[in-house]
C-alpha cells in the first residue's frame, strides 16, 4: 500500500514535540488543575509525581504518550516542577522503570477518558475518513494532519505512525475504485464505445479526436461561431450529457476532468479500464459546458464587435456625407426664409420658392436630409444595420444548437427566439412573419422592424432580438441549462423548506431582524443621527461646503492636502532600503519556500499527491518563468534533473492551477499576518479592490476591447484584491473591461485566505446602489473613492423627518415599501451569498438591471440609497476617513506597480489564448508578489529590530508608513555569465542540441 504521501518531517512530527509549546498551549495543556493535583498525590517520590504529571500533559497536548516519556522540552518540566513544587534533578534517570511507566499511562488514559485506538474507534475513524474523501481533495497529507487533529479531539489515542497512513491509503484507494466503478456501471456499450473513440487517432489523422474537441475556439468571428457549434455536436453526440452525476462527489468529478483536460492522450489510454471510461465520462460532461460557455463567450464577442465595427463605419460615412447634408441644409434655407419673409404675399409663397430655388435641387436636398439626418433610431440598431450577412452565417447553427431558459421577464425574447427557430425549421408549419412577436421590440426599433402596419423586416427583426438575446445574456435574464457562467442564476437560491430551515439562522449570522420594520427604524435612526452631526459640524468643516445650482443644494468636498513626511521617516526609509540585502528572484521564492512550505500546496491533478522528487525547486521555477512572463524555456536548465524543459512543462500542466495556487497563496497570506511588521500596517479587516490592464496580442475569444488601455489590441483585467497587510487576498480575470462592481463581491466571499476583511475600498466603476445594498446585507462596509460628488444624491427614509442645514440637500425618499415587501427575499438572496450556494458576479449582473427578479433588485438598490447615504456624510465629515481610503487605494496601486516590474517579459502583454491560461498565469504573478512582500516584510522586520537595538526606540507612525513593495534590490532580470569556456575559446565549436523528443515539445494543451 504506498505511503509516499507523508514527509519525513511530518512523520517524525508525528505524536513528538516539534517546537517548544507556545504561553498559550502552556496555559491550556500543561496547567494541572485541583483534581489533577488530587491525582498526582497517590505518588509518593517527587520524581514519579513529576514523570506522571509530563505523561498526563504529554497525551492531553500530543493525544499520545512518548517512547521515551522523559524526552520533552524543558520548558514542559520547567512548569509542571513550578506547579508540583518539586525538583527535576534525578527524574530523567530515575524515571525509566517499563512497568512503572505503563502502569501509568493506563491510569491516565482512564483518568483522562481517552481511550485505544481499536475495534469500535478504529472503525469510526474509517467512517469519517470516508467522508472527508468523498466531499472533499484535500491531498492525503493534510488529511493525514486532520484525522490527528480528529482523533485528539474525540479522546483516542493516536495509533502508530504507519497505521494511520496506511488506512488512509487505503481509504483512498477504495474510494477511488468505488467512484471509478459507480460511474462505468452507468454507461451502456455504445456510450463506452463512443468514449473508448475519443482516444483513438482516425486514418489521415495527426490527433486524437480528444485533442481535437478540448481545442477550444480562439478568434472571434462568424465561421469560429459556427465550428464551436459543430464542436458543440460532436461532444453531445457522445450521448453521456444525461447520466445523471449530482449524487456523486463535486470536487472528485472536478480533479477527474481537470486530469483530463491536461492529460496526454498516451497517459489515459495507459489507465485502467474503469479508470479510463470514468474519467472520459466526467470530462464529457464538463466538455459540453465549457463549449456551451465558449459558444456564448464567441457569441458576446461577436455581437460587441459587429456592433463596435458598425459604429465606426457609420461615423465614417457621416463624415464624408456631412458636405451634401450641408449643401442641402443651405437649400433649404433658402426655401425657408422665402416662408418667413413677410413681404411675400401667402398666395405666391410657392411660386417665388420654385422660382428662385428650383424645384429639383429642393427635392433633391430633402431627400438628401431624409437619408442623411439622424432620427429617433436606436444608435445600436443603426450601427448593426449592415451585420444581417455576417448574422445570417452563424444564425441557422446557433438556433439549432443552443436551447435558452430565461426569467419570466425575458418571455418576450423567448417567444421571439421560438419564432425564429420555426422561420429557420421551414416547412408547412413555418409561421408568417407578420406573425412575429412585437413585446419584444424597443419603440427605437419600431420603425425600422415595422415599416408599416402589417408589413415586417426579417432582417430588422432579426438583429433586434440577437441584440436582445445579447444584453439578457450579459444580465444572466436569458440562461442555458448546461453552462457553468451562464447558468441560471436563481437556481441554487436557497428556496422552500430549505430556506425556512435556515432563514432563523441566517438571520443572526447576517446580524439582522425578520422583521422589516426593525430594520428600517434602525436605518432611520443611523440617517437622522449621521445628518446632525454633519449638520452641527457644518459652520466648522472647512472642508465641506453646500453650494446651489440652479436652486439645487449639492455638496462639495476640498482636496485631501498632502500628507507631510518628517525628516525621521524619511532617513528610516532609507537606511532600511540601504539594508535589504540583494537577491535574485528565484533565490527568493526557494527561500520564502523553506519558510513557508507553500510548494507543498502543489499537487498532482490526478492523485492529489507532491512526492515528485525535488517538486520544489521545478515549481519554483514554472512560478517564476510565468509571473516574469519569460517562458519556460528561459528558466530550463539541462544539467539539472528538476529544472530540464520535459519536466517544467510536465510540471506546469498537472500541477500549477488554479486550486493549487489559491492554496499556495493562503500560506504567503498566512505568514504575512502573522509578522509584527504586517500587524503594525493593519489587522486584515480592511482591502481594497483595484484591476490592472493587460494587452493580449494573440488570438481569443476571452479578451475585449477598450481603446483607452488596449489602443487597437484587445485585453483584459486582473481585478485584483489587496489587503492592509499588502498581500493580495484574490484575483479574477474578466476579459476587456466589464464594469468593476460586477465582481467586487466575489473577492471577499469567494477568497479562501485566513484574511477576513469586513471594509472594502474601491474606485468609481467599483460603485452602484445595489454594491451597497448586498454589502450591508452581508455585514460588510462598502467605502469606495467617487469622482465627484457634486453628481451624488443624499436619501432619506421618512418624509417627515428634519435635517436642519441639510434637510434640503437630503430631499431624494427611499422607497421604504418596495424594502418591505422583498425583505425576507433579500434575506434569503444574503443567506444564499454567505453559505455559497451561489456566485456572487453571477447575482451581481442579475441585480444591476434592477427589477429583475421582480423587484428584488430594485429593493436591494433602495437599501443601498440609504446606507450610500451613510457613507457619504462620513465621507464629507471624517477627514481620517477620506485619508484612510486614500492610503488603502494607494497601496493597491503600489503593489500593481510591483507586479509591472516582475511581469517584465514580452512587452508586458498577456499571450494566453484560453481562460485557463490567464487564470494560471495571473495567478502566479500574483503569488510571485506575495512571497517578494512577505520577504521583504520579514527582512524589514529584521532591519527594525537591529535598529531598535543600535538607534532607539521607533516612532510608531513611522513604522505604520513604511512599505514592503520595494523591489530595486531584486533581480528578476536574470543573470549573465560572461565567461568561456577554454575549448570554444580556443576555436572549436559547441555541440548542437539533440532533436527534441514529443515529450519535451511544449503544447498549449494544458490551457484546453
């Protein structure tokens, strides 16, 4: 039974004292209470009190008693001899005696009530490691560490080292026999036919048909759209979408299609059978929901870019017919003051027209206004108007391919899709298109899809609902069944009994009432106590001022001057730059490594295990060659076994992802927090949320235009989260430039470090009511930097209150009713949040629109008016307020500072062509800037500690301003060896390279 999983450390920390026992687990473990005294007093000699009392504490602390009971720290024989009043000089040699020392490791054990680890416990153990594989991947030495922590807990003492790993082995392996067995018992012949094919190469062919269908699509255009849709087929033709896979572990199917997805196709044609066909069913079915979200994804593209590319040529033709727009404007001015010259008699108003302008140049120059002059039109339609041909090559396949649901408001977009289905099926059954559903169309649309009463434009009509379908789907309105971001998003609400077994308890963890006029008597509270005490303060904040406008109060708020630095911070930030030693980055990753053991967080896609031989150093190498965005090839070192090309990328692509990084990340998080340096900055309870722009020059579907940070090129964003320590806490990748307050929720819900941030601080684009309507409902304070706040509205709740000086400015009322009637649904809709049922972007772009979810996200946004309110007259009150935000966002920008100099590599552009791709790699920049952070705290810790000791004691605000993102005194640019050796000098050449083996070819197949 292999047991490679655990470490020689942590099988000899096993049951031992690694470390000296921390004050506090002094004061818990090793304090002998009145009966435990009353125990010791049936010994008579000092030192079998003294060796009785270290067994006691040693299985109350360890959960097992020591080989050699007298091998324990001495600070452990320091207290208990403190506490008995006894002396230890003669105990180490005195007591040894094997019958003594069992004897009193029985009476302890029954003392204590811990019992052997046999029989019925040992069955329980089995029990409960059973269902810590199936619900979850932890690898088996971290659940090596939780069965220890488990077995202490229920009082059983821990069996021998060996036992425990082999039983969880064993565990593991049956529960992956059982899971590979359930999921074969569930396909029939055929279905095992069509999988076992996938691996196979066809005649003519150079791939597997496996390889063919996990290349995702990379170029936004109507053919692509089509071949994705055929793709789409091929993956449904398989026939496994419909086994039924819900009862079995959710993140045991993920490592499996994950493995897949990496996976050569030589490496699962060498699986077992059950293996093998399990494994390719899992994949199966997270192939046809990925494809279904590349599908979607083409089609957001390309209708963004039919409409971008419409739009400019529609402003080009503007242009160049500007001149006969002018020329006929001039005719007509002429017919014009004609009409309004009063000398001209009514009855030869007419003829002294035509006389002197012509009848044809005039028919002519309305004309050329008709056509020429903007109307009433949408300017979206007039931008599609010339897409129809390019729509008309991809439409036929997506109606047939894509089967949309959609929210009781998006009935309308739905009935109009089912009628252009049955125009496309054709047939007698085809309906006219005057038939066609109008709910559907804007009356900006009305006159170009209607030209007259009975009269319909197809293709009006049809660009109409594509460009419906388009918006409902960015607003999750419109869903697809089997997708995973376009997914229904209502569908994992908490509902029914479900919710009203939890709604009690959800209550109190959200810390609100049931009961909505609680709440809304609480808020009223807040807003009249907040308006005084800015009101009071009013006469004597310099800062703030209320102006008027055209009758209209609005308030304006003075720059933040400039923070001055004494001339003492000034010499400590440089002494302390002066004393940071040089390093090479990738010294500094094995370094913050052998501190951290974050490589251990890396583990194979398949087994979840790290026993590759000098793991470390390869995954420190793959971390570096990403984050610095200098390729594999540029950190490879053929003389090295860990370092050689075959295995960084075979590294690369079954251990560096994106579970594998979040937890490496957690443990530079971890250290972080727990350095005096990093507390002495903040204590993890406020973040802020910033996005860095990166240029993707390669083809994909996963980009986005914005021709102020991307120029022609397309892009996307790093929205990136940081937290007061200086450690970035989460990223998500969002392609192009969606709007920032789409995600903001999801870094502090979906994170998974030890941080626990309560305040946020974010831009502008990071702000909406309903941000700060779902911030307050989960206990979180939403405090975002806005642009200008002479825009902003004060709110108020009750008509009838009275804000003196400011009750003119707070005139806008909250609809208090709408609050009311969807109050237990918002509370559910939070509840659903916290427990992560579902995601929160997801929610986010359901909501924005609001009105929705009938009415919820209109409810949300009105809560969010008046805690907005809130925030504001804090902001213009608090001073320190509006300074601590500033200096959050500062240091959000200053890490993404250091993170443009590590990404240094090919221009700073991002050359990944798949979502995967981009999540790994930004994701090892981020981690990359964690450790450079985390060493550079620890050494400027290192640096004030010597300080202290040679110049005196340190101003504490000083030491609160200093920084850790400081990289001049690291080389990530790699190092020059400019020496030769003899035998070139002399004049002989250097050996070529042996051809490449397909082992050692790099693929883009990990990003698939």
């Amino acid at each position: 039974m292999p047991v490679e999983f655990l470490s020689d450390e942590q099988a000899a920390r096993y049951g031992r004292y690694h470390a000296d026992p921390s004050p506090e687990q002094l004061d818990r473990f090793f304090y002998l209470s009145p009966q435990d005294l009353l125990f010791l007093a049936d010994y008579r000699r000092a030192y079998t009190q003294l060796g009785c009392a270290v067994q006691l504490c040693t299985l109350r602390f360890l959960g097992t008693f020591l080989p050699i009971p007298t091998q324990v720290p001495a600070v452990v024989v320091h207290t208990l001899t403190q506490q008995l009043r006894v002396s230890d000089d003669a105990w180490p040699a005195r007591y040894t005696r094997p019958n003594t020392l069992s004897d009193h490791q029985a009476r302890i054990v029954a003392y204590l009530g811990f019992v052997a680890y046999e029989g019925r416990q040992a069955f329980r153990l089995t029990r409960w490691l059973y269902a810590q594989v199936l619900t979850s991947t932890v690898r088996p030495s971290v659940l090596f560490d939780l069965a220890t922590a488990h077995l202490v807990a229920q009082r059983v003492v821990l069996p021998g080292v060996t036992v425990l790993a082999r039983l969880i082995a064993r565990v593991r392996e049956r529960t992956g026999r059982h899971l590979y067995r359930q999921l074969r018992s569930r396909l029939h012949p055929t279905q095992q036919s069509a999988l076992e094919d996938l691996l196979a190469i066809a005649p003519g062919q150079r791939l597997t048909r496996l390889e063919a269908l996990r290349t995702a699509p990379t170029r936004v255009s109507g053919p692509a759209l089509v071949a994705a849709l055929a793709r789409l087929d091929q993956v449904r033709a398989l026939g496994v979408g419909d086994i039924p896979l819900h009862d079995l572990p959710e993140a045991r199917l993920g490592r499996l299609a994950r493995h897949a997805q990496v996976a050569w196709g030589q490496t699962l044609s060498r699986m077992g059978e059950e293996r093998r066909l399990a494994t390719l069913l899992v994949f199966a079915q997270a192939l046809e929901r990925t494809a279904t979200d590349d599908i979607l994804d083409l089609f957001d593209g390309l209708m963004s870019s039919l409409a971008l590319r419409g739009e400019a040529k529609r402003r080009r033709e503007r242009l160049r017919s500007l001149k006969d727009l002018d020329h006929a404007a001039l005719v007509l001015q002429q017919a014009v003051r004609i009409l309004l010259d009063e000398t001209v008699p009514e009855g030869s108003i007419r003829q002294q027209v035509l006389a002197r302008v012509g009848e044809a140049p005039l028919r002519a120059a309305a004309d050329a206004v008709q056509a020429l002059a903007s109307g009433e039109d949408d300017p979206l339609l007039q931008a599609l108007s010339g897409s129809y041909a390019t729509v008309r090559r991809f439409l036929p396949a997506l109606l047939a391919g894509i089967a949309f649901e959609g929210s009781p408001s998006a009935k309308p977009l739905l009935d109009a899709w089912h009628f252009l289905r049955q125009q496309e099926a054709g047939g007698r059954g085809r309906p006219k298109w005057v038939a066609a559903p109008r709910p559907l169309v804007p009356k900006s649309w009305v006159r170009q899809v209607f030209p007259s009463k009975d009269v319909v434009n197809p293709a009006a009509y049809t660009l109409c609902v594509l460009d419906r379908l388009h918006q409902a789907l960015r607003r999750r309105e419109v869903f697809v069944g089997r997708s995973d971001r376009y997914g229904d998003p209502q569908a994992e609400l908490l509902r029914g009994e479900a919710w009203e077994a939890a709604r009690e308890s959800v209550a109190r963890a959200l810390d609100r009432s049931l009961d909505p006029a609680l709440e809304l008597a609480r808020l009223q509270a807040q807003l009249r106590t907040a308006y005084a005490e800015v009101g009071e303060d009013l006469p004597r904040n310099t800062a703030l001022q209320v102006l008027h406008h055209e009758g209209q109060p609005y308030v304006v708020v003075s720059p933040l001057p400039a923070q001055e630095e004494p001339e003492s911070l000034r010499e400590l930030r440089t002494q302390l730059a002066q004393q940071l030693p040089p390093v090479e980055l990738a010294a500094l990753l094995l370094e913050v490594n052998a501190f951290t053991g974050f490589a251990r967080a890396f583990t194979h896609v398949a087994d979840g295990q790290t026993n590759a031989v000098d793991l470390p150093l390869s995954i420190c190498a793959v971390l570096l060659a990403q984050a610095c965005n200098i390729g594999l090839k540029a950190v490879a070192r053929a003389d090295v076994p860990a370092l050689t090309l075959p295995r960084l990328s075979w590294v690369q692509q079954n251990y560096v992802r994106v579970e594998t990084l979040t937890a490496a990340n957690a443990r530079l998080v971890d250290g972080q927090a727990q350095l005096r340096l990093a507390q002495a900055w903040g204590g993890g309870e406020v973040a802020s949320a910033d996005g860095m722009r990166f240029v993707v020059p390669v083809r994909t579907i996963h980009a986005g235009w914005n021709r102020k940070y991307y120029g022609s090129q397309r892009g996307v964003t790093y929205y990136n989260f940081t937290g007061d320590q200086f450690t970035g806490f989460h990223g998500i990748v969002i392609p192009g430039t969606l709007r920032d307050s789409l995600f903001i929720l999801a870094g502090l819900l979906e994170q998974q470090t030890s941080l626990d941030p309560r305040e946020i601080m974010a831009d502008t684009h990071g702000y909406s009511d309903v941000v700060f309507g779902l911030f307050a409902l989960l206990g979180y304070r939403f405090s975002p930097r806005l642009a200008d706040l002479s825009d902003q509205r004060f709110w108020r709740l009750g008509k009838e209150d009275d804000y003196g000086p400011l009750n003119e400015l707070g005139r806008h009322v909250v609809n208090a009713q709408l609050i009311r009637d969807h109050w237990e649904d918002m509370l559910r809709l939070a509840g659903s949040l916290k427990l992560g049922r579902v995601k929160a972007a997801a929610v986010m772009r359901t909501l924005q629109r609001a009105g929705s979810l009938s009415g919820l996200g209109r409810a949300v946004a009105e809560l969010g008016r008046v805690e907005k309110t809130l925030y504001l007259l804090a902001y213009v009150q608090d001073e320190a307020y509006r300074r601590r935000i500033l200096v959050q966002l500062n240091r959000g920008e200053g890490r993404h500072a250091l993170a443009r100099a590590v990404f240094h590599g090919k221009k700073g552009e991002l050359r990944q062509r798949y979502r995967e791709g981009m999540e790994d790699q930004l994701g090892a920049l981020g981690l990359v800037v964690n450790a450079v952070v985390l060493w550079n705290t620890r050494y400027l810790q290192q640096a004030l500690e010597h300080w202290q000791e040679t110049e005196g004691e340190l101003n504490p605000e000083d030491v609160g301003r200093l920084s850790p993102l400081l990289h001049e005194h690291i080389n990530m640019l790699g190092r020059y060896d400019f020496t030769l050796p003899d035998s070139i000098a002399a004049g002989q050449l250097r050996p070529l390279r042996a051809l490449p083996t397909w082992e050692a070819s790099l693929s883009e197949s990990a990003y698939r």
